[in-house]
C-alpha cells in the first residue's frame, strides 16, 4: 500500500529471541477480535510467546493496542498515549503508533481497526520482525471493493429457464462447503475487499418461507435448513473481516412452486405488474430482511421486467415498502443499503423517483459492459455513468463477466490501474464490484485440465486479478515504477525467481493484457455473454457485422475513437484521410504484444523453481494469446481484401485473400494444439444465449477444436464460390433465389386478428408509407397479421393460439433503432432473448416498404400445444405462421437503400 506518512527506524526486535507479545483488543467487537487473532497467528508462525487480553497492563515486553477511535475500549486503553488521531476520519482509515514499547493500533471504524492490524501483520510475515518503531496512516481510496459469485450454472437446469436455480447441495454442492467459505473470505480480507455479492434469479424461496404463500418455496425442507445454516454462518463470517454480503436477484422473477400454483410463467418480460406477483415479491423481501438484517441487496430491474415506467413503479411500490417492512418487523429504522443496478432500466429516473422515498440507495452499472475493452471509456454507456455518479449516492463500477478475457489467464496491473483511474476520473465512481476473471457460470472451478484431473479453483488461479484490481481500488494513484517494482517482488516470491525473471512474467502479462480488449472493442459485435471472442470471429461476421446486430453503443462507449473495419474499407477505397484507432494498428498492435509476451515468459522459464506445472499453465496461456492474435490478424487481412472487392469488383482481391485465410488456419490449429489438453471449454456459459461466433446452443460449439471444423469449411465455401466467379461469363454468380416457405395452420384462442397476403402492394397498416415495394421470395406464400398501428405502439403486440404440430411464426423487425419500432431481440439486455430461438436474423433486408425502414426476419419456434406471444412496445411486423420442420436457410437477401453497398459476405457460405 502506498501511504500518507511512512517512517520506519532501521530498530527491529529480531524474532530469534522468541520475545513475549501481548495484544490488547476489544473482546465486544468481531472485527478487531478478529484482527488480533490474524496478528497472533502471524507472530507465533515467527517465533514470539502470543498472550492476549482485554485491557492494557505494564509490561516489560512488547504490547500491541487494537481498537476503534472514540469507543469506551480506545479511551481507557490509550487515554496515557495521547495520539493525536484529529486526521483519522475516513470510513475504514487507520493509523499505527509506536510509544516505548506499545504499538497503537486505532481505527476510524470497525474495519479500519482490522485493517489496521492486518497492515502490521503483512509487515511482519515480510520482513520477519516486530518494528521497533513504526508511525504511518492509511484509508482506502473506494468505499466499496467487493467480488461476486454466481449462484447459476454454465447450464439451464432441467424445466427451468435463465437465472433459475435455487440453491441446493445437488446444484451447488460447494455453497454448503465453510471451509472453501473462509478460504474465500480470508482471500478477500487479504485484499482489503469489503464486500461479496450473490448472483442468483430469485434467492427469496431458498432462504425464507411466507405464512401467505407456504407453496413458494422451492427446497426440501432438509434443504432449508442446510441454506439457513450456511446462509448465517457466511454473513457472521464475513462481518468478522468486515465484508457486507450482498444478495442480487431479478425482477420479476417467481418461484417455480408459485408460478405452477397460479399457472403463469417464472419470468415473462412482456407481462404487466399485477397485484398477485407485487404482493408475493414484497412480502419476500420483508422476510428476508426481517430474517437476515446484516444483508445487503442489489435489484436489477432489466430483463425480467417490460418498460422503464413498471421499473419506476416495481422498485417504488413494491422493493422498497417489502424493505421497509421487514425493517418494521425487526422495530429498526435504520435503512439498510438498496443497490439499484442500471442495466435495462433508466437508472437516473428511477433514482429519482426513489430517493424521495429511501435515502441509503447505492447505484451500479457495467464499467464497458460484459468484457474489458479499454481505460478511455465514453460514449453514451460513460454518459450513463456520468449521471449516476452525479446524484447524492456512491456509484459502483461493475467489472462484469469478461466475456472477451475467458478462459486465459488476465493479470495486467498496468491495465488494471489505468481502468480504475478512469473509473474515478472520467466516470465519477468510487466502488468496485468485481467479477472474476473467468468461469463466472462454473465457480469456483476455472477452465483449466490438469494432469491429475483435479479441477482448479478459480481464486487460487486467478490471485493476481483479485489482487491488483483491489490494490488500486484501495489506491488508484501509486507510482508506476514503484509498482513494478511490487508486482517483480510478488512474481519472484511465488515462482521462486530472480527479479529479472520476475520482471518477464509481469511484461508477459502485461503484454498480453492488450489483446483481447483491443480486438474486442475495433471488430467485435457485442461486449457481451453473446460473443465469445478467444474462439475467433468468422469472415461473415468481419464483412457483414450488422447481420449479427452489432450492440447500440458498443463501439463509441468501449474503446477509443477511430474507425470499424467496413469504414476503413471504404475510405481506403475512396483514398480519405484515416482517423483514430484503425484496423490495420490494432492488428499489427496485437501481434507484436503476443511476440513480445512469448518472449518474455519464454526468458523467465529456466529461473522458475516454484510452482512449475501453474508457471507452465501460465506459459501455455502466453502461447496461446499469440496464436489468436495471429490467427486474428490474418483473418482481418482477408477480410479488408474482401471489402476492397466490393469496390473494384477486381477478383485478383480475393484471389489475394486466400493466402491470408490459408495462415489464419495453422494459427488455429496452433491453438486447437495448445489448448485440447489444457482446457475443458473456452467459455464457461454454454446456453443457446451464445450465438458469435456461433451458436452454443446445448453446450456445443465451446472449444477451439470443434471451431476448427467451422473455420475449415468457411475456407472451403470461398474457395468454392470464387471459383465459380471465375468461370463465370460476366465475373458474377447468380444466387440462387430462396423458395417460399411452407406454411402451417394455427387455430387463434379469444381473438383472432385481422390478415393480409404478404405481396407486394399490401399496405400492412393502411397507409401509402407502409405498402411491401420488395419481398423475399422465402415470404411470397405467407398470410400475415395486420394490427393497429398505435395499439403497437402504445400496447405491444399480442397473440394466444393452439397448434397441433410446432410451427415457426415469422416475424419482420424493422432496421431501425427509433423508440417507434420495436428493436428485435437483445440477449445483452434480455436473457430469455432467444427462449423460442428468435434471437438470429433469418433473412436480413428482406422486406422494403415504401417509406418505412427495411425489415430483417425472425422466427420463433412455438412446440405443440396452447401458445402466446407477447412482444413489447412498437411496430413489428407479424408475417405469419411456417411448418417448423422445412430446412430453412438464413441469408441476407439484399434489399438496400438507395447509396448503400451489398454485403459480400456470400462469398463464404
């Protein structure tokens, strides 16, 4: 740590003389009972007699005084020392004193009494001794420093949907676990964090039972118990080492008893707030208060919940009043901590409306959304961040996911420090809600194979994210060169190295620490859980990213201003000036921080003498991030020569394209090498909300060697398709037109709506604006269903029906992001997103209207048996019902506006 004042005489009490300790500390208080306990346990490993007690004696021998300013403890125990502690005011500050023989431990508070006495204690497990003088003050930068742990799986649990999974021994067999608790707590100690966060749906009927709705609970009563026990033994745990357990859950979400008891769904997006589920979430929470009241809450209003105006009235009129009464129940009026998590909702608005209502409200919001991509954030996300941190409450950063760092190994102090710099400088936080590194959805294993079989664990594999993100969350201003200096001693101590060698491992983390937020933020489609960026991108997603739905706000908020891979086509074709990060850097960027990390840890290697199979894993990993960058590279290379051809029409472009995509494959098959007996997956959520690079639909799709498979056969395809525009007469290939789908029938349950023949001259809502000018031939035989346009616009779209067999129903979202069309599915902000697998575009422009947007087709796939849909607020088109079983293959149909140029990237299907 780096400190206000620091003054050390060079007098040591040697632990060679076994010298006699005695620590006086405040038996009422856990925290620095819990302190002192650390402290004796460091002195005895180095050879002092520990005696304790409870008020200060003479001695002869060396005492240590740990308390909290202003309490009856400090004042009688320390009243002869008269230290003048005027300074000492800030939340978890203190200051250590040496007088004769007695070292003053104080602190502002409670955990800055422990941490008060842990700094001792590291003091003296590095150097071996007792200071014989010491004098230095210290406080921590951010209020909050906290980690997570989700309690969720990789995969969806049997007949239930996302975020459901109610804490079991079957489903989280390691929750019930208090030894792996302590060592998770003890880690989080050792790093000055001060909070954990539990991720999970809807904890509320695993831990608490309602007199009104003894159905809701969904654990067996053994279970119950089990979750009782544990639940209470990790928040005493956590309180002794001043950690506030926080408990997340989404709205709205029910129980899976309850939802079955009233025959209405776990989640449902589109379904408005009833008196049934507001009663039924209130009196949840007032349980859960009432029951654990030293437990904090996080509520994320997105995803679960339809409009801005039901997240006002569900966190006003239903989150708040259940805190409220359970607070009645316990006869407190102290407000425990709210944190509003902004995700999918107006976090400013409904600050506003709540802050009326409840003062102790905290706010949260991804820092660059589910990856790290950058320590210049901006655009509208940091504007975002701007407004919350601009209100009377402490704004969290959330480190979320990375969902572009899985599975390697990620531990750039350099990177990490310049992040949390701009967390303060340019977004206005001061806490830190920290994700790990990797593996979120199988914690507490990380990803990794090892020879014996046994599974790592993600905080011992991980220590170095943990460490540094809290080093500089406790104090972001450190000097950069005293730093590699910390970090060089820290590598050598835990690899058994020379302080050279050391340094190489730090270069190779740092080095490799640019990759994948530098590739994710210049071509990536999204920063999120849909897109797993170390399994590569395809050609396809490089030439056309807007058939994949490139996420609004992505690229202006993650990452410097410059230019995406189809805008430095098309001013390199038209020779305009170039500005900002451009392609072409960041690829020659990437591939000589991949050179330069592997010759940095191939340099450490021969000086390793401790933790040889971790410093091996680590090396791999090096390897590893160097053959992505190259396999990364290359496929960019051929696909700037692929855009060139849209211009020049010249084939002699693509025919220069193959050597480029011919290397990126001995890149991959480098990395399939390195990581086939090293990995069990690159990315730890395995659901069919995964679609780039492709679908991870029933956990397939998920390592380097079935990606392989996919890159092959897209070399293949453009070799096939550009041979074919050669032996053509006129240098272009006739594609080949989609045929007309096969429709089915749907009997309409309570209403049946108007319909119309998708053809061209229809006008699907009355107008001249709205009349079909082109129309795929895949849609020629289809029967829509028209709607009032501002019923759309002010009720959404609604349909109930029974099929005998699956069908598909068709549905045209326009290309548009105006807030009176309906935006097409979004598994960044829906999790249940592509539930009837309606997530990917089928057919892209392959609708035009007169004077309306061009429209992208989706399908959801409904099974037999009564079905609805419920779509939000907005114009959509509902195109008609299609025989689920018929081959259907997606393709952008290529209906442009006027100026715009057609994608090419029919080369490589």
């Amino acid at each position: 740590m780096k400190y206000l004042q620091l003054l050390f005489l060079c007098f040591y009490v040697s632990f060679a003389t076994a010298q006699n300790v005695t620590i006086v500390s405040d038996a009422n208080s856990p925290r620095a009972k819990f302190g002192a306990e650390k402290l004796s346990e460091t002195l005895s490993a180095k050879g002092f007699t520990v005696a304790s007690a409870d008020k200060l004696k003479s001695s002869k021998d060396k005492v240590i005084v740990i308390g909290e300013k202003g309490t009856e403890f400090w004042k009688k125990n320390a009243k002869s020392a008269k230290i003048d502690d005027s300074k000492l005011t800030k939340k978890e500050g203190f200051l250590i004193r040496t007088q004769k023989n007695i070292i003053y431990i104080e602190g502002t508070d409670a955990s800055g009494t422990l941490y008060g006495a842990l700094e001792l204690a590291d003091r003296i497990k590095t150097s071996g001794q007792l200071p014989s003088e010491i004098n230095i003050e210290d406080s921590p930068e951010m209020v909050l420093r906290g980690a997570c742990i989700g309690m969720q799986k990789p995969v969806y649990l049997p007949g239930r949907d996302v975020y459901e999974y109610p804490y079991t021994p079957a489903t989280f067999p390691w929750f019930y676990d208090k030894a792996l608790w302590i060592k998770y707590l003890d880690m989080l100690v050792d790093n000055r964090m001060n909070s954990l966060y539990l991720w999970n749906g809807h904890p509320f009927a695993s831990l608490v039972k309602l007199k009104d709705y003894p159905f809701a609970v969904e654990v067996s009563d053994e279970d119950f118990k089990k979750n009782e026990e544990i639940y209470k033994f990790l928040t005493v745990e956590a309180n002794k080492r001043g950690i506030w357990v926080i408990q997340m859950f989404y709205n709205i979400l029910v129980s899976k008893p309850f939802a079955e008891h009233y025959n209405i769904k776990t989640q449902d997006r589109s379904r408005p707030i009833t008196p049934l589920l507001s009663d039924y979430t209130r009196k949840s929470i007032a349980a859960f208060i009432e029951k654990y009241p030293n437990v904090g809450l996080m509520v994320c209003l997105g995803e679960a919940i339809n409009t801005v105006d039901d997240d006002v009235e569900w966190f006003t009129k239903t989150i708040i009043p259940g805190v409220r009464d359970g607070l009645q129940a316990l006869g407190k009026t102290e407000e425990p901590p709210i944190i509003l998590r902004s995700h999918d909702t107006d976090g400013p608005l409904v600050m506003e409306k709540s802050l009326p209502l409840y003062k102790n409200l905290y706010t949260e919001s991804k820092y660059t959304g589910e990856s790290l991509t950058t320590y210049t954030p901006g655009g509208p996300w940091g504007e975002t961040h701007k407004q919350l941190s601009a209100l009377k409450s402490i704004h969290i950063e959330n480190v979320h996911i990375l969902a572009n760092l899985e599975p390697f190994r990620y531990g750039s102090p350099d990177f990490i420090q310049k992040t949390v710099k701009a967390m303060h400088s340019i977004h206005g936080a001061n806490a830190l809600h920290l994700y790990p590194q990797a593996s979120y959805w199988d914690w507490p294993y990380s990803a990794d194979k090892t020879k014996s079989g046994e599974r790592l664990l993600e905080m011992d594999r991980d220590w170095i994210w943990y460490k540094a993100w809290a080093r500089y969350a406790w104090d972001s201003k450190r000097d950069r060169n005293q730093e590699v200096k910390f970090w060089d001693k820290d590598l050598a101590a835990k690899f058994g190295t020379s302080q050279e060698a050391a340094n190489n491992i730090l270069k190779a983390y740092e080095e490799t620490g640019e990759i994948a937020p530098k590739t994710l933020r210049r071509f990536g489609i999204t920063e999120g859980n849909r897109q797993t960026l170390l399994l590569g991108m395809f050609e396809s997603q490089l030439v056309n990213p807007s058939k994949w739905r490139v996420y609004p706000g992505f690229h202006e908020s993650c990452g410097p201003a410059g230019e995406l891979l189809l805008e430095y086509a098309k001013k390199e074709w038209n020779k305009e000036p170039h500005s900002g990060e451009l392609p072409t850097q960041i690829i020659d960027e990437i591939t000589e921080h991949g050179r330069l990390a592997v010759e940095a840890i191939d340099k450490a290697e021969p000086s390793v003498t401790k933790e040889k199979e971790e410093f091996a894993r680590l090396k791999n990993d090096m390897h590893a991030y160097k053959a992505f960058a190259d396999f990364f590279s290359e496929k960019v290379k051929a696909a700037l020569l692929v855009l060139r051809y849209s211009y020049s029409n010249d084939i002699a472009d693509l025919d220069k394209a193959i050597p480029h995509l011919e290397k990126s494959l001995e890149y991959y098959e480098l990395l399939v090498k390195l990581t086939k007996d090293t990995y069990y997956y690159a990315n730890s959520m395995q659901t069919a909300q995964r679609r780039i690079p492709i679908g991870g639909d029933d956990g397939n799709n998920k390592t380097w060697a079935e990606l392989l498979l996919h890159y092959e056969r897209e070399l293949a395809n453009f070799k096939r398709n550009l041979e074919k525009l050669k032996s053509s007469k006129d240098g272009k290939v006739e594609s080949k037109e989609g045929k007309p789908w096969k429709t089915a029938e749907v009997t309409f349950i309570d209403e049946k709506p108007g319909s119309y023949l998708v053809k061209t001259g229809t006008k699907v809502y009355g107008t001249d604006i709205s009349e079909l000018t082109k129309i795929a031939p895949e849609l020629q035989n289809l029967r829509g269903y028209s709607f009032v346009e501002n019923d759309q616009n002010e009720k959404g779209t609604h349909l109930k029906f029974r099929n005998a067999k699956a069908v598909k129903l068709v549905v045209g979202y326009f290309n548009s992001d105006q807030k009176r069309f309906l935006l097409p599915p979004s598994l960044e902000t829906d999790a249940a997103g592509n539930a009837h697998g309606q997530a990917e575009v089928i057919l892209a422009s392959a609708i035009n209207l007169k004077d309306l947007p061009r429209v992208n087709i989706h399908t959801y796939t409904f099974q037999p048996g009564e079905n609805k849909l419920d779509l939000g607020k907005g114009k959509v088109l509902i195109l008609g019902f299609i025989d689920a079983d018929q081959n259907i293959t997606p393709r952008d149909v290529g209906y442009i506006d006027a100026g715009e140029k057609a994608a090419v990237d029919w080369l490589f299907y």
